[in-house]
C-alpha cells in the first residue's frame, strides 16, 4: 500500500507532503497536487475520498481491473483509465501490462493503480532540481503522463522489430526450421496483443478533443490533447507498420523454405539420373550375349564399379559448376 502526494510549487520548492485533510486548502497559485496510489486498501480509499471530495462509485469505477478503457467527464473533475503495454521480462517471458487510472481535478491529480508503473516512475526520475511544474494545469500534466504512456508503446514497437531483424539475420544465416516458424509466430502475437490493447483507448485520446468535454479545460490543456490525439494516430500507424515487417519476416521464411525446397529436388533429381544412368548400364551388362569382357572375372566387375563411381562424381562435380546444386 502506498499514497504519494507530490506538492509542485513554481515558486517554491517541490516536494513530498504529507496527506491530511486540508491539503486541498493550502494550495496557493501556481501549486499543483499529485496524489499517487499504488495498491491502496478500503482505508486508503476512504481517505481519497475524503481528501479530494470525490465519491465511491467514482473511485472503484478507476480501480476495478475488469473495466475497459473510459472517460468520464463529471461537475468538477473528470476521470479516465488506460492500459500499458505488456512488459517483457528479461528471461524473455512477458508481464500482463498495469492498468492506471486518472482523476483529475481543478488542482489536483490522483493517478491509481495496483502495480508499479515504469513511465510513472520516468516522469519522477527527470526532475533533478526545482521545475516550474506548478504552472501546470492539472490536464496538462495529465496530457505529460499520457505523453510518456504512448511512449511506452513505441518503446515496445522498437523491441519488437529489434526481435524481428534477429530473425531475418537467422533465417538468412542458418536456413529456415520449426523453431523460428514459432518464434515469429510468438512475435505476431506479441503485436496483435499490442495492438488490441492501444486500439481499445482511442475512445480516450478522441474523446478528450469532443466540444462537450473540452467546455471545462484551459486552452493550454485543450491544445494539449489535440497534440496528444495526432500522436495516438502515430502510434497505431507504428503498431500497423510493425505488424507489416512482421509479415515481411513470414514472407522471407517462406521464400527460404521454397529456396531450399527447390535445392533438394535439384539433388534429388540429379541422384535419380545417376540411379538411373548406373542401372542402364548394368542392365545392358547383363545381357544375354557372351563379350571377352565377362571373361575378366573380379577385376571387370571392379573396373565397372570403378567407371560407374568416376562417372557419378564428374556428374556431380559438373553440377555443381553449373550451380545446379
């Protein structure tokens, strides 16, 4: 359980404070509050509720997991939750991605959330001295976080087409096998469920450019989200053009796979008309008429072999001069 509550000052320092009840009181011009919540209990619930004046209902419609991605827009606040992307362990497995909601008020902001979020945890880590912060709407600092949440995405896209020019270096290395037919199988995986998981917020990021809900923000903040709308546009057309080179990869495993297909029928071929070219002439040895040939016993049947053998590796040797094999 965890409530941070990160006071920005524009013209003082910024700094922890501690939560009680006249927090909201205090806040002066050019202050902003930051309430953030990670895996809270029902005491800590009812201590936000009581805190920022906000209700229940309001507070488990940002908590509950099961809920997709919404905005809502209310009298003196609005709310909203998004999904991040899924996290790739190092051991390469993967962990679901967190779920963050926002509540945003005139003042204040509460971000909520069950797990720690990494971009969250960025934003904090790049002040390194006082900022100007303060200044911020609560909106426009919002329109930052959710800035640094499409980020994440992109930062997922580049893993991914990382992993995918792994695999055209291995497939033009080392051929084609099952186990990389899997692992691009797993990689377009990877960027449908990315791309399921971004497609499901675009109620937000439109939503937050709709007359009705814009009647209540500053004009910096309205801005804001129109710039933050065109980047969402961004990051799906990066998560679509992903999954495009993820089809080039299939497309090159396969031209692979008919390559090698095509080499082994060239030696097949080429075997079969040695078979075939040994045969011919063992069947004309065979024969039912007397040569002093038949006569030489041990030594013409090893000087035949010996032909044969000579003939099959000249064959071979030419072939592969001439590159059919």
């Amino acid at each position: 359980m965890s409530l941070t509550a990160k006071l920005y000052d524009a013209h003082g320092h910024d700094r922890t404070v501690p939560i009680h009840a006249d927090l909201l009181g205090d806040l002066a011009e050019d202050q902003l509050l930051w309430v953030d919540a990670e895996a809270t209990d029902q005491a800590d619930r009812q201590a936000l509720c009581a805190l920022l004046a906000i209700t229940q209902p309001m507070l488990d419609r940002v908590i509950d997991r099961g809920r997709a991605p919404y905005l809502d827009n209310y009298p003196s606040c609005y709310s909203f939750a998004v999904d991040a992307p899924d996290l790739r362990r190092e051991d390469g497995t993967t962990a679901p991605g967190a779920q963050l909601g926002f509540i945003v008020g005139a003042s204040w902001m509460l971000t909520i959330h069950d797990t720690p979020i990494r971009y969250l945890q960025g934003f904090t880590a790049q002040d390194k001295g006082e900022t100007a912060i303060g200044r911020l709407s609560p909106g426009e600092l919002a329109a930052s976080l959710l800035d640094w949440h499409l980020t994440e995405y992109l930062s997922e896209v580049a893993a991914i087409e990382a992993d995918v020019d792994k695999l055209d270096l291995e497939i033009l290395n080392e051929g084609t096998h099952r186990q990389v037919l899997r692992r691009i199988v797993s990689v377009r995986t990877r960027v449908s469920r990315l791309r399921a998981l971004l497609a499901a917020q675009r109620p937000i990021f439109y939503g937050f450019t709709r007359p009705d809900f814009v009647l209540n923000l500053p004009d910096v903040a309205v801005q804001c989200y129109a710039r933050l709308a065109h980047r969402f546009d961004r990051a799906i057309d990066e998560v679509e053009r992903t999954r495009d080179v993820v089809v080039g990869s299939f497309d090159l495993f396969t031209s692979m796979t008919t390559e090698q297909t095509n080499a082994l029928v060239k030696a097949l071929t080429l075997l079969t008309a040695i078979i075939g070219f040994c045969g011919l002439v063992a069947g004309l040895l065979g024969m039912n008429f007397e040569l002093p040939f038949f006569k030489s016993g041990t030594t013409g049947f090893f000087e035949v072999i010996s032909v044969l053998a000579f003939l099959s590796l000249l064959t071979l040797v030419l072939a592969r001069w001439r590159k059919w094999l």
